[in-house]
C-alpha cells in the first residue's frame, strides 16, 4: 500500500526522496524497510501544494491473520496521515463494520451505505426477474419471486444475486417454485447448499477441496488453465461447473479465475473448524501449495527450454512463489514442515532442479542463473538450507553477478551481502561466525543492515559478533 501511494503521488521528473530511496537500496538489490517507505511518503506529502484524496475500497477484505498483520499496520498510518496532513490529505473508506476497523477510525464521518441500497436492490432483482423467460416463469411467478426477494428489507446484493442464479436455473415453473419454497434464508444457508451439491459426487469433493484451496492461498491471480492443471483435470471448464459460479467467478478476458465474493472465503477459512473437507487452514493450505509446487520443480531433472515452460501451465507459478507459501507454512514445527523443508533443501543442492528454477525466475536469461545457492538462500532468508549447504562445504564469500532490475543492471553480490540486504540478521549472524571478512565488506554489510531500521540492539549485536569472532581483516592483511 505505501509502495502503490508513492507511486501514485510521484512526479516526472522523479522526486528527490524516491531517487535517493533507489539509491539507498534499489541499486543495492535490497528492498527498503516500512519505516523508510513511510518516511519517503510523509515527505511526499509535506511538499505537497494541492490537496490528496486516498480511496481505500473494502478495507476489511486487508489480511489480518497469524502471519499476516497487514491491517494492523495500515490502519494506525492512515489515522496518523490524517491527523498530521488534515489540511491536505482527504481519506475515503469503504469498510464492512469489523471492530478494529471501526476502533481506529471512531473519530471519521461513517455513514452506513446498508441503509440507501434498498433501491438500488429492488431495481437489480427486478430487471434480473424481468429478463427470465415467460415460459418457464409467466406473469405471476414473476410477482411471486419479486414478493420473496424483497419482502425482508435486510436482504443484500449478494444473497439476491445467488437466489437469482438458484432461480435461472430452474427449467420449468413447478422448479422455480419449489426453488422458492426451499430458498436459504441467509448467504451461508446458499454457500452450504453449494457444499451440499457438491458432496452428492464424491469425487468432485477432492477436486474441489483442491481448487479452493489453490484460490484463498495463492500470491497472485490464477488462470483458469493454471488452477486446472493444480487440481489435475484435463478439461478447464470442468473447475467451473464443480465449484459453481456461486463459489468461483471467471473473466474471460485474461482467463483469470478467483473466488466470487470474499464471503467465500471467510466461509472456507473462516469459520470455525468442525472438520468439514471445505474448512480450510491457513497453514495446511500454504503448506499444501509449497510441497504441490517444490514438487513439481523438483520432478524436472533435465535442462528445461523457454518452450517446455511454456507447456506447463503451474511451472512458472510454482518457480516464483514457493518461497512465499514456505515462509507462511513455517510458523509452527510439524511432520509436514520437515517434509517440506527437505524438498527446499533437495532444490538447492540438486544442480539442475535449481537451474530450472533460477531459469524460470529469472525471464530465461541463462547468465543470470549463477548466483550460488548459499546466495539465493540467504537473500531468501532459508537458515536451515543456509546451515545444510555450509555443512557441505559452500563458501559464503564466492562472489556472483546478480540482476538487481529488468534493466540489466547488475551488482556483485555474496551470501553475507544478500542476508544483510534483506533483513535476514540471524543468516549473517551465522555466517560471520564462519569466515572473516575484509573492511569493505563489513561497511557494506553495516550499511545494509542500517537501511532496514534495524534498532541500535542489533546494530550493537552485529559488532561484537566481527569483534568477538576477529572477522575484520584489513585491506592490506592477507
């Protein structure tokens, strides 16, 4: 969010806080901290001359989980922003009444927008009653259905759309009106009678655990050939007609499929686990799409072409985020941990398993395919992996070129550079205690450390571990 506001409020030529903010850390390949983010921004704003307007459309649809404490950082900045900016910056929320939410912004102007769509309801259920055919439903079934859709003036655009669909696929009259007599009285009386639908196949069950599980825990949009390929059926538009549109929504344009409504996902990941297949975990879901893509790149054991990337369609998902679903899986130790765990290592030691997938990530550009394993793993923050490659003898002082943007800028890089640079203190912890570095190098990884904010403790923490381990050597020392 602070990333997508800088960028929205920067100017051409570049503002000076944005150009020093590359200096500082995209030409070092690293990525600047919170902190530093909210800092370039409150600059932005202070210079500023006009007024702001920051629109925030479903605020409570932000990550609040475990793992994920999104909300909590983003709702004291906004609060922040308008108090110190009130003169200049205007914020607009659309929000359903989570109590955070409403904790942080008591003091804004609220107005319930619940309270005027009555209207704009009526006028949706009726052009969408209007447009079904006479024959199936004439006159009167027509004013009956109208009757029992707004008769309850609490009813909400999503449960009437759903009613809707219920009632568009009815084949003849007695259909639509024993559809009427059996009508959920709220939405998750709909989703479970979707649930229901969907047990009647047995086999769809798992199909569909799979698919849904792909949608709440993916990092970005899935195609529909992707999520296809994930739960393995050969037809795509079989993950539509198992998942019905009531649970799944596709656009046709791009061939992105995703969840409906996010009051789908709260039912599958919401709601309190009574060990039903559609409840789903955070954790076993992150864990389920690591191990599903580990696996996949670790399947390939020969060097892999542009083309035969092309031709599976999860191969590219699975190279650029499996780090993501790992690092959310990895909360608590478990069996399935050290499962998973074991496949990451079994990527970085196995030599074309990891060129495959440096390959993929990096655009198929094979010369930037050489940065070390012990490399990687430490930018990425993997310690154990970090501990298992040191065991084999990898050396954390091997330099390499890395790509630091599409622009084919490269630096030099090592494994203390890359855990300094990303914020991963405990890597570089260990690694220091395992080689001695030069005074250039030490000023670097200083420097790196201090753009992440890093507090004075683990500044402090840094120099007694070169001190006590006698890791600084001069220049001139061999």
């Amino acid at each position: 969010m602070l990333r997508t506001i800088i960028r929205q409020l920067h100017s051409t030529p570049l503002d000076e806080p944005i150009r020093n903010l590359w200096s500082d850390y995209g030409t070092k390949g690293s990525n600047p901290s919170n902190t530093r983010l909210q800092e370039t921004l409150e600059i932005l704003l202070a210079a500023n001359k006009g007024r702001i307007f920051l629109i925030l459309d479903a605020l409570d649809e932000c990550p609040e989980a475990v793992n994920r404490k999104e909300r909590s950082l983003l709702l004291p900045l906004l609060t922040g922003l308008q108090k110190k900016y009130s003169d200049k910056i205007h914020i607009f929320v659309t929000s359903r009444p989570e109590p955070d939410i409403v904790d942080h912004l008591v003091e804004c102007t609220a107005l319930d927008i619940e309270e005027n769509q009555g209207s704009d309801i009526s006028a949706f259920v009726k052009d969408r009653v209007e447009a079904l055919d006479d024959r199936r439903a004439p006159k009167e079934v027509k004013a009956q259905i109208i009757q029992e859709l707004l008769q309850d003036e609490k009813r909400r655009f999503r449960w009437a759309d759903l009613q809707l669909k219920r009632l568009e696929e009815c084949r003849n009259k007695s259909q639509i009106i024993e559809a009427l007599r059996t009508m959920p009285q709220t939405l998750h009386d709909i989703y479970l009678s979707v649930i229901e639908r969907v047990n009647m196949k047995p086999s769809d069950v798992i199909y569909a655990k799979t698919i849904l599980t792909w949608l709440c825990f993916s990092v970005r949009p899935l195609t529909l050939t992707e999520v296809a390929a994930a739960a393995g059926l050969e037809v795509p538009e079989d993950v539509i007609k198992i998942c019905t549109t009531s649970f799944v929504t596709f656009r046709r344009s791009d061939n992105e499929i995703r969840l409906a409504h996010f009051s789908v996902k709260e039912l599958l990941v919401g709601s309190a686990n009574t060990g039903q297949w559609y409840q789903l975990s955070t954790l076993h879901g992150h864990a389920m799409l690591a191990e599903h893509s580990l696996r996949l790149l670790l399947q390939k054991t020969r060097r892999l072409s542009i083309q035969e990337v092309k031709q599976e369609a999860l191969l590219n998902y699975a190279a650029c985020n499996w780090h993501e679903h790992f690092k959310a899986s990895a909360v608590t130790p478990s069996p399935a941990l050290e499962n998973l765990q074991e496949k990451v290592d079994m990527l970085f030691r196995q030599s074309t398993a990891y060129r495959n997938w440096r390959y993929i990530t990096t655009f198929f550009t094979e010369g930037d395919v050489q940065p070390t394993p012990i490399g990687i793993a430490s930018g990425l923050g993997l310690i154990q992996t970090v501990i298992g490659l040191l065991e084999e003898g990898a050396d954390p002082l091997e330099c390499f070129a890395y790509r630091i943007d599409w622009d084919f800028i490269q630096v030099v890089e090592n494994a203390l550079l890359m855990a300094s640079k990303n914020g991963h203190l405990d890597i570089l912890d260990l690694l220091l205690h395992k080689v001695c570095v030069s005074i250039d190098l030490a000023e670097g990884i200083v420097k790196s450390v201090r753009c992440h904010a890093s507090e004075s403790k683990k500044l402090e923490d840094l120099f007694d571990t070169f001190t006590a381990s006698g890791a600084i050597f001069t220049r001139t020392e061999k």
